[in-house]
C-alpha cells in the first residue's frame, strides 16, 4: 500500500499531514508528501519523501489577488478571486500531483485543494481520502452562523447554502481543470462527489469540542482528534530551540502571554503591536510574541525592554505550557496546542474557520473570540481580563485531560486509510465479496418477545454472516439483557445503543457501525429462512463488475389466518421464475441489503423524518447516486402482521408516507400515481384484509361475527411462538 499525501497550506496545514504520513510510514507503508515548494524541506526534516506541488505559500499569502480582491467587501470581487485562484494555479497543482500520485494506492489530502486531490484520484483510478481539520460538511451541530441556539436545519442550511455558492463561483474553472485531466464535466460540488465515493472523510479534531456531531456523521465521518507529532518526530523538526536565551527568559518571572498569528498577514501590524504592548502593561503582564509570517515583528515592541520577547518561532508543545494564556488567530492547530497545552485563549479571528473555533472555545469555558479587524484597545482589554478569569484557566485543564492523545489520533487515521487501500487493492485485482463480510444490522425496540428467534436464526447461519449488529434504541423491557446474552455466546453478536429515538437513528447507528462489505438490515421480528445469508453473499460475490448497488427481497406475513393459503399460491408464481432478479426504484426494509460504499455514498442523503418511507427513500438515494436496487425472487423473509392489523384511519396516515417520500424526492408522476391510486386501493384491500383478521380468533382457529368488536390487542397482534 502505497499512500500519497497532498496538503496545501502553511506549516499549520501541513504539520498534520506529516504527523499521519510518518504513522503510515511506521506502520510499514511507502508514504510520498506532495507540499508547497516552501514547505518541501519541512517534510523531508521528518524523513518523508517531500516533493513540490502547486504555489508557494508564501507568495500567494503576500499576492495581490489573497491580499486584496479576496478579502474584498465585495461578494462578487471575493468569488471572482477563488474562481481565478482555482485555475491559475489548479493546472500546475494537477499537473505536478498526478506525476507525485501515480503507481500510489490511496491519495489523502486536505481540504485546501481538495478538488485538485479529487480530479488527480479520479483520473488515475484511486480513492480520495479527506482529511478536514473542521467541520466542512452539512450538519445540524457546527454553525456557519454567530446566533446561538438556531435550530439544526438552519445550520444544515447555511451549510448547503455556502457549498452552493462556491460552486457557482468555480464551476467554470473546475469544468475546464476537469477536462485537462481527459474527465467529464462535473455537475455538483466536490463535497457531493466525494460523498458518493462512500470513502470516510476523516475528520481530524476532537469531539469535544462538537458535541452530537460523531453520533450525526458516524462512521461517513469519524471524528479522530487532533493530529500531533510524535515526540521523536518534532526532535527532528525543532532540534534546538529557535531562540537561545528563550528558555532562561521564560523561568525568569511570571508565565507571560504568548501572541501569535501563524501565517496570517496583520493589516497594520505596528497599531496591533501598540495596543498589545499598551494593554498588557496594563495588566502587568510579560509577553511572548512568536512573529510567524504576519509581520508582527515590529519596533512598537522594542520600547518595552525585556518585557516582552519577539522570536520567530517555537516549539508549541514545549513552549506554550510555560505560558498563562494564549492570544492567537484560531487556526485548528494553534487551537489544538493551547488546548493540549490546558491554556486558555483569545482567538482574534481574520475568517474561515476561525470564528467558529471562537465560538468553540466559548461553548467549552476555555476562550473568548474577537474579530481582528476593528480591534479597540479598550477591546483587547476586556477580552483579556475575560480570558485570565481563572474559571477560564480550569476549563481550559478539564479540556486537556478530555482530549483524544494525538497518537491515538494517528492510530485511528491510520486503521482507516488502511482499510481504504484494502478495498482499494482489492477491486484493482477484480476480488469479488468473500463470504464472511456480510453484517446484518438489527434496529431493537422493546423487542423481547422476538429478538431471541431473530437471533436464533442469524447466529444459525454464522458460516456467511461475519457480526450482527443489535442497535437498542432505549428499550424499557428486557431486549439489550437477551443480546447481552447471545454476544456472551457468540462474539460475532455486537450490542449498540442510540440513544435519539426513532427508526432512522437507529438504523443509521448500526449502519456506521456494521464492519462488513454488505450491510443487511432486518427488523427484529423478521424471520430468515435457510440459506438467507448465502443466497445474499452468492448473489453479490457473482456481481463481479458491482453492477448492483443493493438489493431486497419481499417478505410475506406469518401468523394470518389465511396465510397458508396465500403462501402457496405466491410460492407456485415464485417457481416460475425462482432466481429472477429485477431492478426497482426502491428497498424493502425489513429484508435489504447495501454495499458499504453504496451506504457511505447515501449516508448524507438519507432523511431523517419519521412521516416518510425510511425503506423507500433510502432505495431512492441509491438510484440518485446511478446505483441499481436488485429485487431477487428468492429472497423471502417472514414478517410480523402487526402493520396489516392497524386500523384503517391509523393505516391511511401510514400510507400517506408514501407520496409524501416521492414528493420528497421529486418524484412528481410517482407520488401523484400513489396518492390517487396505489394508496386508496391499497386502503381498500386493507379493509378487506382486516375484516378478515378481526373476524378470526386465533385461540378457536374459527371465525365470527362477535370477534369484529375485539380490539387488535385483544386479538393479539402477534401470533404465539
């Protein structure tokens, strides 16, 4: 396995590549570092083989078109310049990426040029594997917008909404640097492109710091923790301390302040150096100034004597412990060392992400944020007498002790490219599914009365079944207990739990967790048949080319009064065409089956209402995606009645799910067939069907008049074991 990795940037953007490049490289696997020219003998100091691709950082930080038109007030003037930055130096990234990439197994790159990664993976036939060091995606937790406490779908729609807008800005250019590369225009933003890859997108910050935004993503989009170098990496890279005397200046009084900007250019850096120089005298506080790339460096500091010291670098993990608070940009990785560091800080935000790190820090009691423009000395006072709060100060060491290790991090980065390149390697030689990947997903609620058959019959066919996966969603009878029993028994049985109530969170939970090449996914009343699992693995292991995307089979109620009947009479239509497959739009819930790439393309898709078809929609997205959804005749599964025993105004507000998912999907013809046809004829035959059922008493086996007025409970809506 070979992996390529290609972040544009500054240090702050790369230093996290290098930390998970030299995890690859340990773990045994060729890693080649594709980087800013400037930043090449960076990576070659941690022993990886660095080599140029695309701008040199700092000349596109100090150009006109970053320092002016992108920074414009002006909306137009702002998306005219990323549209020009794209294509003037997207050719070149390209270009110098494809030659750094070829013969590689996987290429792994950052959010900064990640269509430029994309293009290069699609033309050579590899996977893209993101790395984001903050939220990128849609998502109901992390705001794009500074009012607190809007609902989620407002979040999901700022998302949307600035993902659309970019694209708009560079869909010309992106169709042009597409073509140079011999591949078809792209239709949507890289962001959708990615997703229906079903690759994971790492995202490599902390949990902490998103609450709910793990359990929302899952495995689409784990949440790692921040990437640090290890210790002997970070010898290589800072052998000696920048500054000589540093150290003895540090254990010569009180802990100072560190000031810091990274690679962000100070509009005027000598009014910024004035208000900090006067602000901190104020506050008696020393000051450690490290200039970076912003021009912090100024004269303004030299009046204040040994005071406050000016150097041009440090080492973050060594050096900011010795401080008592931090006044930063709010880069991730600024924001990832004060944190490991247990300090405090005040984040004097340009743009991009860093407001919302702001807003972070605030939500965790260990920052407070300002914009930097505009920035008052009376200002930067009370922000600073804020952050020296010493409630600030332990929210700041709760954090620390909170945070996932960076070499647990790494470790985790490294699991998942590793099974990326995996499939990966395995699709390149034309394997087809073993037996022994299918997971069978079971979403639970207050089942004990069935669970134990359901598991009775998957762990009976363990020999093409690898791990079921039971998702307790808050069961108040005995469920988890019975799992609990069966996992003690069988280690193939995982329990998981989800806590948000509902079908869909459920699913989705044992969905991401599943492990498997195919993901089944059962109700826990459904009874498999013999020889259900192999048919599922014989059926994909023969789809060599991955013609199919999913699959589903019917299922057919157990315990009707005429259900033996019935039963033979669709067996004998089934004899006539016994391995017919067909495709339909749409999946059968209680008896489906995904690739793990299809559910990782749809995940983001897939809705999470409860008045529509969870099955339906789900189908709907893999066709959405240009999947195909097979229907195999002999997959049949029994399934309880308890749906065909509702009454009938309950069963109508059922069915009206159905038009309400083709709407949701656009589907105009559909929904408006379902609405004025399926749907009346399908209530019509359920009353019939529930006269039928009501009339029977299943303890006599006989029908009456009398037994229409017992309720369905009464009636027992499930028929004994």
């Amino acid at each position: 396995m070979t992996f390529v990795l290609a972040f544009a940037g500054s240090r702050g953007d790369v230093q996290p590549a290098v930390a998970l490049g030299t995890a690859l490289a340990a773990a045994g696997h060729p890693v080649r570092l594709a980087v800013p020219p400037n930043l090449v003998d960076f990576g070659r100091a941690a022993g990886l083989d660095a080599y140029p691709a695309g701008a040199d950082t700092g000349a596109l930080l100090g150009s006109e078109l970053v320092a002016r038109q992108l920074k414009s007030a002006n909306p137009r003037t702002r998306l005219r310049a990323v549209a020009e930055l794209t294509l003037r130096d997207g050719r070149r990234a390209q270009r110098e990426l494809a030659e750094i990439a070829d013969g590689a197994t996987v290429l792994i790159g950052g959010s900064a040029g990640q269509e430029r990664a994309l293009n290069v993976a699609t033309a050579l036939g590899i996977p893209y594997l993101p790395v984001h060091y903050c939220p990128l995606r849609r998502n109901g937790v992390a705001s794009l917008l500074p009012a607190p406490g809007l609902p989620a779908a407002v979040h999901r729609a700022s998302w949307t909404g600035l993902e659309q807008l970019l694209w708009l800005g560079i869909r010309g250019a992106e169709r042009t640097l597409a073509a140079d590369l011999g591949l078809p225009a792209p239709v949507g933003p890289a962001a959708r492109r990615i997703a229906r890859t079903g690759v994971p997108e790492i995202q490599a910050y902390d949990p902490l710091l998103f609450p709910g935004l793990a359990a929302e993503w899952g495995a689409a989009r784990p949440l790692i923790g921040f990437l640090g170098l290890a210790p002997a990496t970070r010898a290589l890279l800072d052998p000696a301390p920048a500054d000589d005397g540093l150290d003895a200046w540090l254990a010569a009084g009180p802990p100072p302040l560190y000031v810091g900007f990274g690679s962000m250019k100070v509009a005027d850096p000598a009014q910024l150096a004035r208000a900090l120089a006067l602000v901190t005298e104020r506050l008696g506080l020393r000051v450690l100034v490290v200039a970076g790339w912003g021009g912090l460096d100024s004269a303004e500091f030299a009046a204040h004597g040994d005071r406050i010291r000016v150097v041009r670098s440090v080492d973050h993990a060594a050096v900011l412990p010795r401080c008592v608070a931090l006044v930063h940009h709010g880069g991730a990785g600024t924001v990832a060392a004060g944190l490991r560091a247990g300090r405090p800080a005040l984040i004097c935000w340009h743009g991009a992400d860093q407001p919302l790190w702001g807003r972070r820090l605030r939500a965790l009691g260990a920052g407070t944020a300002v914009p930097v423009a505009g920035l008052t000395v009376e200002r930067l006072q009370s922000a600073l007498v804020d952050v020296l709060r010493p409630e600030r100060a332990a929210a700041a060491a709760r954090a620390a002790a909170a945070l996932v290790p960076p070499a647990a991090a790494a470790e985790r980065a490294v699991r998942i490219a590793e099974r990326v390149a995996e499939v990966a390697t395995r699709r390149s030689r034309g394997d087809a599914v073993q037996a022994g990947t299918l997971s069978v997903v079971v979403p639970a609620y207050n089942e004990e009365e069935v669970i134990g058959e359901c598991l009775d019959r998957l762990t009976g066919q363990l020999g093409a079944i690898t791990e079921i996966v039971v998702v307790d969603n808050n069961s108040t009878d005995k469920t988890a207990d019975i799992v609990r029993g069966y996992a003690e028994r069988f280690p193939q049985v995982v329990l998981v739990r989800e806590e948000r109530q509902g079908l869909v969170h459920a699913r989705n939970r044992g969905l991401d967790a599943a492990t498997g090449a195919l993901l089944a996914r059962i109700d826990a009343d459904t009874r498999i048949p013999e020889h259900w699992a192999a048919t599922v693995v014989e059926f994909f292991e023969a789809d060599t080319t991955g013609h199919w995307a999913a699959a589903c089979g019917r299922g057919e109620a157990y315990g009707l009064p005429y259900g033996d009947r019935l039963g033979r009479a669709k067996k004998r239509l089934r004899e006539r065409d016994p391995d017919g497959v067909r495709q339909v739009p749409v999946l059968y819930g209680s008896n489906m089956i995904l690739r793990a790439e299809t559910w990782g393309a749809i995940r983001e898709s897939v809705a999470m209402r409860r008045d529509v078809f969870e099955d339906v929609d789900m189908g709907l997205c893999v066709t959405e995606i240009g999947g195909r959804n097979a229907f195999l005749n002999n997959l049949t599964v029994g399934v309880a009645p308890r749906r065909m025993e509702t009454g009938i105004p309950a069963f109508v507000r059922y069915m009206a799910c159905l038009p309400r998912t083709l709407l949701l999907h656009r589907r105009w013809g559909l929904a408006a067939g379902a609405a004025l046809v399926y749907v009346p004829s399908i209530v019509v035959l359920h009353a019939a069907r529930l006269l039928l059922i009501r009339a029977y008493d299943r303890r006599t086996g006989t029908y009456g008049l009398r037994n229409l007025l017992r309720s369905a409970e009464n009636n027992a809506d499930r028929p004994a074991p």
